[in-house]
C-alpha cells in the first residue's frame, strides 16, 4: 500500500504513527465546524476539573459570581447559535411550514434564538386566524370553492413567507422580515420575554 494515503484504517504498513501523533491527527481528524455558523477566530474555551483542568471557583464555569453575566454575554456573542444546535434558517422557514403547531414547538424548545422564536410568533400569529377560519368553514359547510380559497389563503402566505425566513437567515444577515400589524406584535412579544 501506498503510506501517503491519508486514510489510516486497515493500513499494513509497517509503521503507522500514533493517533496522538500532531502530525497524524492534523492529516486524519475531520472538521466539526458547522457549516452554517459564520466563520470565527478559534476561542480558548476553559477546561472543567471533569476533563483534567483546574478547578475554578467564583467564575461562571463553576457557577459561582458573575455566572449571569457571563452567560448573557456569551450568548450575546453568537446570534446563529440555537438550542440543539439546528441550522437557524432551517428552524425559522420550520416555524410557517406547519403552521400552529410547528410555532408552538418552536416556542418551547427553541429558548436561545431569537430571530427563531421571532419567526415562531409571527407563524403563530398569521397560521392560528387561518386555520380557525379554514376549520370553521368546513364545520359550517361553506361550498368547496370557498373553502378551496381559504385553503390557498393559508397555504400560500405560509409557503412565502417560510422560504422569506430562510432567505433572510441564509443571505440577509438574520434581518426580520415583518408582516404589517403581525410583525411588530411578535416583535413586541419578544422583546417582552
């Protein structure tokens, strides 16, 4: 076999290095930056005593003084960072695509971002009035064209305005797209938490 080739598995050479060799791991070890975070300087993140550093008191690592302060700060620093470390656009285009339900969720588990708890609300806010308004023209036997357009009512501004979300996220820098009326209450909402 060729001893250049970079991948190591099942190599029967002679000699393979050590995989705590710097020179081996810089060769073989895969990027785990997320694609979808823009590109920053590398921080020197702080070792905990679990994993053989120092044990620090009084600092927001132990959870003593300034934790608040510092937790703040950190997440004020990375405005693309989510909960569960999902892509924000994908999340913000999820809060129209179904709807209701999907806002809701979004609400609940998403806490850390708030251009996607943003998009959640303003989903809320344009899906809920619409789907009641669907449901109530079926249950009172509205003719199929009516509720046919109602259905394109929802469907559409919810299509528009989910690939607006992802747009936004993905080439505008994270800015909000407002609905008239809804926007501003959602934007309200937010700044309310």
């Amino acid at each position: 076999m060729n001893s250049t080739n970079p991948s190591h598995f099942a190599s029967f050479a002679a000699y393979t290095p050590p995989p705590d060799d710097p020179s081996y791991t810089a060769s073989t070890s895969r990027n785990t930056a997320r694609a979808w975070f823009p590109s920053q300087q590398q921080q020197q993140q702080p070792v905990s005593y679990q994993s053989g550093g120092i044990p620090s008191f009084n600092t927001s690592q132990a959870g003593g003084l300034g934790a608040a302060e510092d937790a703040e700060a950190e997440s004020a620093t990375n405005m693309w960072e989510t909960r569960y470390g999902f892509r924000v656009d994908l999340l913000a285009a999820l809060a129209y695509l179904l709807g209701p339900i999907s806002a809701l969720l979004l609400l609940i588990f998403e806490t850390h971002n708030d251009f996607v708890r943003f998009h959640a609300y303003q989903s809320a806010l344009l899906t809920t009035p619409l789907v009641i308004l669907r449901i109530l023209a079926s249950l009172l036997q509205f003719p199929p064209f009516l509720r046919t357009v109602l259905t394109l009512l929802l469907v559409i501004p919810s299509l528009y305005m989910a690939w607006q979300a992802f747009m936004d996220a993905a080439r505008n820098g994270l800015v909000r797209f407002q609905i008239p009326f809804i926007g501003p209450l959602a934007e309200r909402w937010l700044s309310e938490e």
